[in-house]
C-alpha cells in the first residue's frame, strides 16, 4: 500500500521534546483515540458540538464525516492519532477559499504540536489544491491559545466579526485569520 | 435632478416593474459588484422577477413615486448554527446615484428587517476594496467596518478583496 504520498513527515525537535509527529488519513479503526479528544469537554469548548460520549456516535462521525472529507488529517505523535486537522473546500465564486479547523488532546496542549501541524498543511495544501488562493480560519475571540496557533503559523488577523456564530445557544465574537497562496513561502 | 428623499418607499415587486427592472437589472454598472449577470431582455426581467425577486425571503422595491428604481435584498442563511444571519445586497439606477438614495433605503430597510425577522442578530455586507461609494452607504448607514477579507471570492471572473460590514440587532437605536 502506497502510504508515503499522503503522509506529511516532520522530525524537528520541538523545544526539549522531540516529537515524531506526522498527519495521515483518519480511519474508522482510530476510533479510540479519537473518542480520548472528541469526549473532553477542555477540548471542545469552543467547538459548535458537544463532547461525545458514545463509541458508536465516534464510529458514525468518522464514517460519514471523515471519510468522505476533502481534507481530514489526524494529527499522529508517537504513531497514535492525539488530534486532527481540516480544510474545507467551497464551490463556485467561493473555490478560491479553503477553511481550517483543528483540535487535539488536552494532554498534548503547549509543546507547540498544532503550531507544527498547521505548518505541514500550509506546506502541503497550496500544492495539493492548485486553485487554492486563500486558507482561513475562524477562532473565538476568548481562545487566545489557538489564536497564538495561527499567529506563529504566519497567518495575518484580519478583524473580529461580531456575533459570528451561535455556539452551544451563544452568540459569539470570531478573529478572522487568513493565509494567502501569495504570502506562504517555502 | 433634484431627488426628495421623503418620496423613498420599500415595496416587494411585481411583474409590472419589469421595464423599470431592467433598466437597473440590464446595467453592467449597477451589476458590476453583484453576482447577478445583468439581464438583457424584458423576458429577462420578468423572469427574474417571477423566479427570483417574489419568492425571495426579502426583498423590496427601492421606489420613487412607486416607480421602481432598485433593489434592496437581505438574505437570511439557512442551517441551524447560521439561521440568525443575513446578508445585505442592493443597486440603484444609474441616473439615481449621487442623491443618497441608496442610503435613505437601507435605512428605512434595516429596522423592518429585523421586525419581520425576530431570529435574526447579524447583518452583514461584503463590499468589494474598491467600491468606495458602497462603502459609504453601509457607512452612513451605522454598519461596522470589521475587516478587509484577502482574495476572499471570486466577483465576475476576478479574484476580489473584500470589506466585511456587520450591523447587529443590538446596533438599532433604543425605542424612545
């Protein structure tokens, strides 16, 4: 099985850590690891669902969702799945627009390991979607800790919208992010 | 021209405005930050009138002497996380521009919006980098500048820069 095409390798050590950390397709057989990030409420607290808390439900997300996905990544440390990364695609006059999304167990938090990912997606999803002009994500305005993801990851800030999303029945404030084709360089 | 903004009224269409319809509809000026392809026949407009403007959740007629000479549509979202937002578009006639109409009915527009729509808390408006006269419409109308959006969609075939403008329920001025 040809594995190496779809699988972005980093090595570098990361601070006093070193961390084999790479992305790969998420499959249903993860399910457990992924059931550690997807039932922690630290985790999902800015996420528009709740934690889950059955297997079957896990089973059903990675199933229906993942799979078929244009763009799903596990975030693997140590070859388990910790987290996952995302890039969603539009059609039509929105095709030039990709949206990121990630998240990872709470026990990984602050050894830098999401800022390292994204980096692998900016590496890789320009190439890979050459129709692909700008990269965005949407953060809330209360998770300084992701916002400080993007930052080190060289995307730009380009203004809080108000009221963005209504999360767990909250309307809530969101920092646009973007990353340009343009401004990425290798 | 002299232009008496108090003669400004919002109504919803009909079939019988298609020659005045087409006149701003077959208008690559007016057009030329829509998604809209500009018509170019009255079939055209009766059509888009039919199809588009009657079934639309909301939009009115921007009318001088119940002539139409505009539009001005808001577009709530659909899907649960997204129902409560709405997005702003709108165009005045050539001949019209420059009296501040544009602005008179967006402000007539904008409370009656929320009236009509209870759920709704978000009104926003992607106003092209370059469509200064837009911009101050939203502007004088008390929407929000929040940011410029980088190579955000494609408009007509170009990649585009665009300003995102948000007016909230809670920016309406209290009730006396």
């Amino acid at each position: 099985m040809e594995v190496t095409s779809v699988v972005q390798l980093d090595q570098t050590k990361a601070k006093d850590e070193c961390l084999n950390l790479y992305l790969r397709p998420l499959q249903v057989s993860d399910v457990d690891d992924f059931m550690v990030w997807a039932s922690d409420e630290k985790v999902t607290r800015f996420c528009t669902w709740e934690p889950y808390t059955n297997k079957e439900d896990g089973l059903n997300y990675i199933k229906n969702t993942v799979v078929p996905h244009p763009w799903f990544r596990a975030i693997c440390v140590d070859d388990r799945p910790v987290g996952a990364i995302s890039v969603s695609a539009n059609s039509g006059n929105d095709k030039c627009r990709g949206e990121l999304g990630y998240v990872l167990a709470s026990k990984y938090w602050g050894k830098g390991i999401v800022t390292r990912a994204v980096k692998m997606v900016v590496d890789t999803i320009f190439v890979e979607w050459p129709h692909l002009e700008r990269l965005e994500a949407l953060v809330d305005v209360e998770n300084v800790g992701s916002q400080r993801v993007l930052e080190k990851a060289g995307f730009q800030r380009e203004g809080v919208l108000r009221k963005y999303f209504i999360v767990k029945g909250r309307s809530r404030d969101m920092v646009m992010f973007s990353l340009l084709s343009t401004d990425y360089q290798s | 021209m002299e232009v008496d903004l108090s003669k400004i009224t919002l109504r919803p269409f009909k079939l019988e405005d298609a020659d005045d319809f087409l006149l701003f509809a077959g208008d690559d000026q007016v057009t030329n930050y829509l998604r809209w392809q500009t018509l170019s026949s009255k079939q055209e407009a009766l059509d888009h009138i039919k199809d588009v403007c009657i079934p639309h959740p909301w939009r009115r007629s921007i009318c001088i002497d119940n002539c139409s000479i505009g539009f001005i549509s808001i577009f709530p979202f659909s899907g649960e996380e997204d129902r409560f937002k709405a997005n702003v578009g709108y165009g005045v006639a050539v001949k019209y521009w420059g009296h501040g109409i544009a602005t008179k009915a967006l402000k007539m527009a904008v409370p009656q919006f929320f009236a009509d729509f209870p759920d709704v808390v978000r009104l926003e408006a992607f106003i092209d980098a370059q469509n200064l006269g837009s911009q101050r419409v939203v502007e004088k109308t008390g929407f929000q500048k929040e940011g410029m959006l980088r190579k955000y969609a494609y408009m007509k075939g170009k990649l585009r820069d665009m300003f995102i403008y948000s007016f909230l329920s809670t920016d309406l001025p209290a009730n006396p």
